[in-house]
C-alpha cells in the first residue's frame, strides 16, 4: 500500500471528510513521526509498534562491482519493533 492509497481508503470510510483533509491529517502524522525521529526520540502506538533509531557503526565495506574496500560513514537508520496486538493478528 502506498500513501495515496491510504489517503484513498480513509476518505472512502469517512465520507465526512474531504479527501485533501484526509491527505492533510495522514501528511501530519507521517511529518510528526519523521521529526521526533530526527530528534532522536522513540514514538510507539499502542497495538501497533513502536519506531526508533539505531546506530550503524562505521565499518569497511567492499564495492560490488570492483571488489574494492571501502569505508561506509557511521549513519542512523529507523528500526520498527510491532507490538503485541498487531503480531497476535498477523499470526492467528
């Protein structure tokens, strides 16, 4: 599923609201979970998962086309954990 299509089955369920709101509410979401990443803060909903970030140490790596080492940065990378209730309904 990707965002439009998101947007798309919200507005379906809630004919109340008008698509550009919907898209609106679910670009907020999306924005606020990004910047309390970026600040390094940890963001979970209940039933669902928690998101975080995790370190990546530098470390040598090798180019694939030449075979040559190379040294990749150290970066930050999101790490997603499900919670209880969405792994339980996954694997009923």
């Amino acid at each position: 599923m990707i965002k439009s299509e998101l947007v798309q089955i919200i507005a379906d369920r809630n004919p109340h609201l008008y698509q550009r709101d919907v898209e609106n509410i679910v670009n907020a979401i999306l924005d606020e979970i990004t910047e309390t990443l970026a600040s390094g803060n940890r963001v979970e909903l209940r039933g669902f998962g928690a998101f975080s970030i995790k370190n990546r140490p530098p470390r040598e790596g090798r180019n694939p086309r030449t075979g040559e080492t190379v040294q990749v940065e150290e970066k930050w990378v999101p790490f997603f954990k499900t919670g209880k209730e969405l792994r339980e309904r996954l694997n009923k």
